[in-house]
C-alpha cells in the first residue's frame, strides 16, 4: 500500500514538473515570435505600392514580398559568424547570398562618400541630426530636421527583447535596400530605429517628408506578437524553398530584378 501512495505520488510530480516545463517552452517558444504587415503609400493615395508580411521565428527573420514576389530571409551576426540575407525569386525559383559583412562595407563606404557631397540631403543622410519629441500619452513621435522628417504614430513593445529583434532587422534590412536599390545611406532611419528602442514603442503609422522629395510616403505597421498556424505553414514552405531553388550570385540574381522597383516603408 506505502509503495502505491509513493507511485502516485512521483507520478503527481512527474505530471507537475512536465506541465511547468511545457509553459515555460510555450513562453520561450512565444518570446521568438512577431509578425508584422507593412503597406506603403505614395503621397495621399489610398491604394498601397508595396505589402509586406515579415515573421520573426526562432532567431531568424522572413520578409514576404508582393511586389516582386520575393522573400527575404534574414539571420542576424553572432559572436562567431557574421550575419547573412538570402534572397529569394519566387518567379525565377533562384536565390542568393549577401553577408552582413558586405551590406556593412558597402554601407560605410557610401556614407563617407555621400558626406563629402554638395548634396544637403545625401551629406545629412550620411550623418543626421534630428530633434527629438515623444508624447507618451499620444504616443507621437517625432524627428525634425528642416531637410527630413518623421512623425510616428506608436504604441508600447510587448516586451524588450522582441524590440531589440525589431531593430536589429529592420536596422540591417535598411542597410541592404540602400545597397541593393542605390538608395541613400540608411542613416535617418536607423536613428528613428533607436528612438523606437529608446521610448520602449513600435510604429503604428510613419510618415517621412523629405524636402527635396515628392510625393511622400507613409508606411503603416500592424504588429502582432505570435504566429499563426497559417504563419508556421508559410515558413515551412519557405524552408523548402531553400533547399529546392537554385543558387547564382548577386550579380546574376540583380540582373534579373533590374527593371522591378521596390518601395519599402520599412527601409525608408
């Protein structure tokens, strides 16, 4: 009888520890995830240019996009490896390669350059200055500068390690747009990144006057903090995808992409 009390007993415990352990692997698991869908508008229209839906799982990051049917993966540099971005043609079923190391060489050496530029846009992207202003109780932000300026509808990260992902990508994500597109250098956008980071926000709305630009763009942001089943099955798709389309070199993968613009909010 005594050893039967003790059977159920472990057994009351085994069944206990096994339930706390799958909580805090349903909150690990939930700590990774973030899904965010971009629409970019051009001026006042009403129709947007450019949809995006970016998945944040298990340390890497997926950027669904329409318009060219293209999806960018993005793995962030550790202590031991440097960074990568795939690209993939969902059209051609061909992928490539660009190392963070690359996207931050390039980046460098475009921001030198355009800051010895006459150019006041292409010198202040090289090495802004914004005046800062944060409502809390609106969740307003703003940078102004008489050049660039953003005003940014927001509200509170769920948690700060998701925020962190959030920059981390889209400070990143910036910087290879401005690569691949012969952009500006992403330097306005990677400080309104670290005000977001800074206040502890997301955006909800942002809007970017540029002086020497026109029309202007809005992007809006519609977060959310887990993934669906719908999500998991795409991410699934996608690494199939890895794995089954063929790999050429930038040079070859540009080529083909060289007559499709991209307008992205996020990178803006």
């Amino acid at each position: 009888m005594a050893i039967r009390c003790d059977f159920r007993l472990v057994c009351c415990w085994l069944f206990a520890a096994l339930a706390l352990l799958a909580g805090v692997w349903d909150s690990a698991a939930g700590g990774q995830e973030l899904r965010i869908e971009t629409d970019v508008y051009v001026g006042d229209e009403t129709e947007s240019k450019s949809h995006h839906v970016t998945l944040f799982d298990s340390g890497t990051v997926y950027d669904f996009s329409e318009m060219p049917a293209q999806i960018t993966i993005f793995r962030p540099p550790t202590a031991t490896r440097p960074g990568q971005f795939v690209l993939l043609d969902l059209e051609t079923r061909r992928r490539t390669e660009v190392s963070t190391q690359r996207v931050e060489t390039l980046m460098a050496k475009l921001s030198q350059w355009a800051a010895g530029q006459d150019n006041p846009i292409l010198q202040f992207s090289a090495e802004p200055e914004f005046i800062e202003t944060f409502d809390e109780s609106s969740g307003t932000l703003t940078l102004t500068h008489a050049l660039w300026d953003y005003t940014v509808a927001t509200v509170p990260a769920e948690d700060t390690e998701k925020l962190s992902r959030y920059r981390e990508f889209t400070d990143w994500y910036s910087r290879l747009h401005a690569m691949l597109q012969g952009a500006l250098p992403p330097g306005p956008r990677l400080e309104l990144n670290a005000a977001f980071e800074r206040h502890g926000i997301v955006p909800v709305e942002i809007r970017r006057t540029v002086e020497s630009s026109k029309p202007q763009l809005r992007a809006t942001h519609l977060f959310s903090w887990r993934l669906s089943r719908a999500d998991l099955a795409r991410l699934e798709e996608t690494r199939k995808f890895l794995t089954s389309f063929e790999k050429v070199d930038n040079k070859e993968f540009l080529a083909q992409r060289a007559d499709k613009g991209i307008v992205r909010g996020q990178s803006q």
